[in-house]
C-alpha cells in the first residue's frame, strides 16, 4: 500500500499514517517521491484500512501500489495531462472516438472504413500495420507498406491516425507516419520498448496487459515518462478471469481509480476486451458512463471476411449508431470526465 501525502504537509501528518498502519499491524516506512512525501506499507491492500488512513489529514491518495512513481501520479494544483494529436486533443474533458479496423488489409478497404467514421464522428483513425497474433500463422499485418498507406487515408478524410509499434524499429517507422503509437497489452511489460517509445517522444496509447495490475500498469506509463514524453494515454482492453462467455473480462472499474490517482488521460477499447460485436456497443456506452476519456473501436466493412477480429468488428452501420449515440450522451456524462483536483 503506498500512501501519498500532499504537498507541504508536515512530518507530523506523516508519523500519523505511520502510527495507524503500525496499529493495524502493518510495517511502514517513509519514502520521497518527485515532489512530496509518502509512505510504504508492507501486506496487501486492505481498503478498509486504505479508507481510515485517508481520513488523516494530509494525505493525498492511497494506493494498492507498493513501489514509488515519480510522473504518473495526479499532481495538486496542476490539471490533467492532455495529449494532442494533430489538431484533435485526448483528456480535455471531450470524448474521444477511435475507430478503423483491427488491421489494414488494402487501401480500398481502408478508405471506406476511414470515410465512415469520419462521417459517423470519429476523432482518431485506427488501423493495425504490425500485428501481434496469438498464432504465427494467423495473418500478421501487412508491415511497414501500409504505414504510408495509413497516413495517406488518415489525411484524406482529415483524422490523426494512431497505429501499433511491436519493437524499436517499427516504432521509428510508426513515428515517421502516425501521430501516435499503440503500445499493446503483450508488450506493456517490455520496458526497453517502453524506453525507446519515450525518448521517440511520439504519444503513446499503452495498453493495460491481460495479467496487469493498477501498479504494473501505472508502472509501465511511468518509464515512457521518466524518458522524457509526458504524451501517454492509459488503455483499459480487458483482463483474463475466470469467466468463460467473454474473450476478456473488460475490467471498467480501474478507471475511476486510474483517474482518481493519475493525472493521464484512460481511455477503453471494449473489442478486443469482449471479443464480440453484439457486446460492444453496451460496453462503449458503459465506458463513457465510467468517466474514461474515450473509446476505441474496431470497425471493418465485411467483418466476415475480415482478416482478423472479423468477430468483434462493427459494421460502418453499427458504428454509426453507437457514434451517434456516444455524442448523445457525452453532455450528460461530460462532469465526469473534468479533471479531478
Ligand atoms: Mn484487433
């Protein structure tokens, strides 16, 4: 359990915390962050602990975290990040649509899926170059040839375009031709990836990993920003649980956390946390009710013949409606998503 202090408050606040998990049998110690204090409990997380330790004046989050993060942490008195891609911004307290499909398979395809949802309201285009397959011998993108491809469409019906970087070369590549590059859920955990992604500077869209906790997660966004590149925007797609009748169980409820506790935009991609098409909509619905930045949505022309998530694409139809029915709803649900000081 990591307990943050506010800024400035005085040791005493810090002996109280200390006192109170020793109470609670918990070993503790003091530790510096960036700008503040805090404190390091030893033991899982107890939230009902977690509640009567953040009663104590000068505490500031408490966290089912154990190690320190010096850049991801919301920070008093300075608002939430915002990152900007071309002349769309993520985090400004609008809802950010990204669509297209899972992967680019020609430029004909590209270009009617990318007119409609532009049409439909889109903010972001989406298209995978590079794909990382469960299966060496599922289709693995077409590669460096559609990244060109991708920037040519994206520009033509005027949306930034956000493509996935499996290593250090396809980053570069991604970074000559994209405005933003995806991190996926199997390489959250590769750190000199994660490195080089923040010494490239281009944002970055980090997936949460399928096994990953609220600190692995928080911990990864944190060396893309010790390198340098503040440009990061969380992913919630979905974790691994015992449940049988959805690809993953998309895990809403870490972000309210994650923007209680980080002052980096979260946004959802419900597709490849469900798996299934008739499924999307109501968790696209749900992820803006839960106070995310945005969603990401994987649309495709013939999702059957689709060469890969066919299952879990929208047709341009199904998007439409779900677009219209996000921008119907985002004034109603737009408090929720200012920033939380
Ligand atoms: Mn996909």
């Amino acid at each position: 359990m990591l307990v943050v202090m506010s800024q400035g408050c005085s040791p005493d606040c810090g002996e109280r915390v200390i006192s109170a998990l020793a109470a609670a049998g918990r070993r503790a110690e003091r530790i510096a962050l960036a700008d503040r204090a805090a404190v390091r409990a030893d033991g899982p997380f107890d939230v009902a602990l977690a509640e009567v330790v953040g009663r104590l004046p000068g505490v500031a989050l408490v966290l089912p975290a154990s190690r320190p993060m010096r850049h991801v942490l919301r920070r008093e008195g300075r608002g939430a990040t915002t990152v900007r891609l071309g002349r769309h911004t993520i985090g400004d307290g609008g809802f950010t649509i990204v669509a297209g499909p899972c992967a680019v398979e020609d430029e004909a395809g590209l270009e009617r899926v990318a007119r409609a949802v532009a049409e439909a309201g889109a903010d972001v285009l989406r298209g995978g170059a590079f794909k990382p397959r469960a299966s060496p011998y599922d289709f693995q993108g077409l590669g460096r040839p559609a990244l060109p491809l991708l920037a040519r469409v994206g520009a033509a019906v005027g949306l930034p375009v956000v493509t996935e970087a499996l290593d250090a070369a396809s980053l570069d590549e991604v970074s000559r031709h994209a405005h933003m590059v995806q991190i996926g859920a199997r390489n959250m955990d590769n750190s000199a990836l994660l490195k080089h992604a923040g010494r490239a500077g281009i944002p970055v869209l980090l997936k949460r990993g399928m096994a990953a906790t609220l600190e692995d997660l928080l911990l990864a966004a944190e060396y893309v920003l010790e390198e340098g590149n503040p440009h990061v925007v969380l992913c919630e797609r979905g974790i691994r649980t015992f449940s049988d009748h959805s690809r993953y169980t998309l895990d809403l409820g870490i972000v309210p956390v994650l923007k209680r506790v980080s002052h980096l935009p979260v946004i959802v991609d419900p597709s490849h946390a469900s798996g299934a098409r008739e499924v999307v909509p109501a968790l696209a619905r749900a992820a803006l009710a839960a106070g995310a930045d945005g969603v990401m949505v994987e649309v495709h022309p013939d999702p059957l013949h689709a060469l890969s998530d066919g299952r879990q694409s929208l047709t341009p139809e199904e998007f439409r409606v779900l677009a219209s029915d996000l921008r119907a709803l985002e004034p109603l649900l737009a408090r929720h998503r200012e920033p939380v000081t």
